[in-house]
C-alpha cells in the first residue's frame, strides 16, 4: 500500500489500496474514496470536522471537493456520518444511506442502542466517553435497499447487512473484488479480522457476516481496522469459523 501522508493533517493519512481506490485513515471511523473519470464516491465521511481533511486529501490527487458525486453512509453512527454535512456543501453530492437508518441520519427519530456483551461494555464506554451521542442531522437523498445498483465502480451494488445497526449496508464492487463492509466486520490491531462489535442484534449480525463472507472479496475495506488487501473472503471465512 503506499502511502501519502499529509503533513498539516496528522489526523488523516490517505492510503491507495487499488489505482482507483483510497483509505482516509483516520484515528476513528475510517472513509475511503473512489475514483472515476466522471467523478468521486465516497463510503463514510468520519466525525464532524472530518470534511476539511477529506478534501485536503483530494486535492492532493489532483481533483477538487465538487468532483465528489455521491456519499454512501454504512449506517448512522457519528463516526461514519459525522462529516456528512460538510460533504454535502461541496455542491451536488447525492446522499445514499440504508432506508432502515436513513430517519436516523436526517434527526427524525433515535437510533437503537447497542445490545452489549459483558466483555465489551467497558470497551464501550472507553470508546463512547465524551462522544457526541448523534450526528448532526443531513438529508438523505437516495434510501437503499438490498441489492440496488450504484452509479460508481462499473457494477456496485447495496448489500443489507443489518445487526450492527438495522439499516447497516455493505457495499460490493464485483468487477474490483472489493467489498466495503462499514462496522459489520472489523480488523484489531494484530490483524485478525473478526464480527464488529456493539451490534443491536448479533444474531443478525453473524447472519450478515456470513453473507459477506460468501461474496469472497479480494479487498475488504472496514470502518475499524486496516483493510484487507488480500484473499479477504478467507480472512472473512475464519472470522466467521471462530465464532461457530
């Protein structure tokens, strides 16, 4: 993977993953952006303040903010859509979330909590201390269901993947083997890929795990985590084994 790391923002790297495809690291939430000739898609945007880095890092491939096209939201959590205001101000960006989690996204109603394991209720209010409870609300323009095409990649296509939140939604490029996955599946820090955490149903959580396992992606791109650039089905695969 190389690597461009921008000097006035520490809190961002951009990594490219595939000549079209890039990695906004960032300490929480991870985005990454797609390149086309006709335009740019973004998958997540990170918290509130994140849109001033983002577009730091497209200029910095030679485009500009207003290429952005389209913002795909894997589900509500501040941390994936916290910036989506901002991106929205660039010009004429449409807005696609998971109908399930779209109210959520636009302030009409309250999402659901997470049904927490014993093991990972410290963790959560490690994570959650002093976080914005929601995001700012943003329109919605397009609400996704399973299976919808996407305008971006030569064939994406929405893959409902509920139980981290109702309406969380994968996103598949069959053409590129690449496979955003939002916070359904996660990376700890010594690579192991495994089920993402606070989920509001783990049944369907695994149940969408699974799902995604069996697309076999090449590339596995994680809100959480390093992505996988390799053979990602199996690292899907044993995450999945594990936990049977």
């Amino acid at each position: 993977m190389a690597l461009l790391t921008f000097p006035r923002m520490s809190a961002m790297e951009l990594v490219r993953l595939l000549p079209r495809l890039y990695f906004l690291r960032f300490p929480v939430g991870h985005a990454y952006l797609w390149l086309d000739d006709d335009g740019l898609t973004l998958v997540d945007c990170g918290v509130a303040g994140s849109g001033e880095r983002i577009a730091a890092g497209i200029r910095g491939l030679g485009r500009g903010p207003a290429d952005v096209r389209q913002l795909i939201l894997t589900h509500f959590h501040h941390d994936h859509v916290g910036a989506a205001g901002e991106v929205a101000a660039w010009g004429d960006v449409l807005i696609c979330a998971h109908r399930d989690d779209a109210s959520v996204i636009r302030g009409e109603t309250v999402g659901a909590p997470p049904v927490l394991l014993d093991w990972e209720r410290p963790i959560y209010r490690q994570v959650t201390r002093g976080a914005p409870p929601a995001a700012a609300p943003v329109r919605v323009d397009r609400e996704l269901d399973d299976g919808d095409a996407l305008d971006f990649g030569s064939r994406a296509q929405a893959v409902a993947v509920p139980g981290h939140t109702p309406g969380s939604v994968a996103v598949h490029l069959p053409d590129h083997g690449v496979l955003f996955t939002g916070d359904t599946v996660a990376r700890r820090q010594d690579g192991q890929v495994i089920l993402g955490v606070f989920n509001v149903d783990r049944d369907a959580a695994l149940a969408s795990l699974r799902r995604q396992a069996d697309l076999d992606p090449d590339v596995a791109c994680f809100g959480h985590g390093e992505p996988v650039t390799a053979d990602a089905g199996s690292a899907l695969r044993s995450a999945l084994s594990r936990l049977r």
